[in-house]
C-alpha cells in the first residue's frame, strides 16, 4: 500500500490516487482461530471477543499501512 502510495504521488498516477479500500471482514471471519469455539480453545478466550479483537487489530494494522476505507463486520458480544 505504502509503494502505490508513494507512486501514485510521485508519478501523478491517475489509477493509482483512488482511496484504499480493504474488505478484511470476509478474510478475518474465516480464519480457523475466529472461528474456533470456546470449548474447543479454552486457553483462546472467549470466541466473539476473539474475533471481534483479532478484526479490529486487523484494521489497525491496515490504517497504518496507508488504507482509507475499511469494511468491518462484528457480533455483538
């Protein structure tokens, strides 16, 4: 993201100065840990917290990288 971003700027790239979007809740939900129950993990924690954490440390993650635009799904705990 950082190189797009950085080519997009120098460059005067036209295609490459939309925003960024990351659609990492499809990606996060599917991961064996989120997915992984209770009883299964007890040392894991509880799962919807677990999943909650592991997508919005997810999201972080991408800000920092450079994205604009996240898509986020959660359960209420």
């Amino acid at each position: 993201m950082e190189r797009d971003r950085m080519a997009a700027l120098t460059q005067q790239d036209e295609r490459l100065q939309f925003p960024i979007l990351c659609n990492m809740a499809k990606e996060v939900w599917k991961t064996k840990e989120a997915k992984t129950s209770t009883g299964d993990a007890p040392t894991l924690g509880e799962a919807r917290k677990r999943g909650i954490l592991m997508e919005s440390t997810t999201a972080i993650m991408l800000l920092l990288a450079g994205a604009d635009v996240l898509v986020m799904r959660h359960l209420n705990p």
